[in-house]
C-alpha cells in the first residue's frame, strides 16, 4: 500500500468514524483498519494463545 492510499484509507476511516452524516458500514471499517494494519506492518495488538 502506498502512502497516498494509506492516506485515503485514513480519511475514508475518519469520516466513516466521525461524519454523522455519513452511515456506518462496520464491514467497511473493518476491512480498512486491517488494510491500515498490515500496510504499517502491525499484527494482532494482542496474539491468541496458541492451541493445544
């Protein structure tokens, strides 16, 4: 992911967040923080255990 379209990514995010005129799509909103969150290179915040 290139910067600018992090950037967009982020803005999409934000208004999707903050805009209360703009209807939630939690789908949406998923799919970008994990777009945002692979392309900064981050995983899960918090990793699972591992199973058994």
């Amino acid at each position: 992911m290139t910067e600018t379209e992090m950037e967009r990514a982020e803005a999409e995010l934000d208004r999707l967040l903050n805009d209360p005129d703009v209807r939630m799509d939690p789908e949406r909103v998923w799919m970008l923080a994990g777009s945002l969150s692979r392309a900064a290179g981050g995983g899960l915040a918090c990793p699972l255990p591992a199973a058994d």
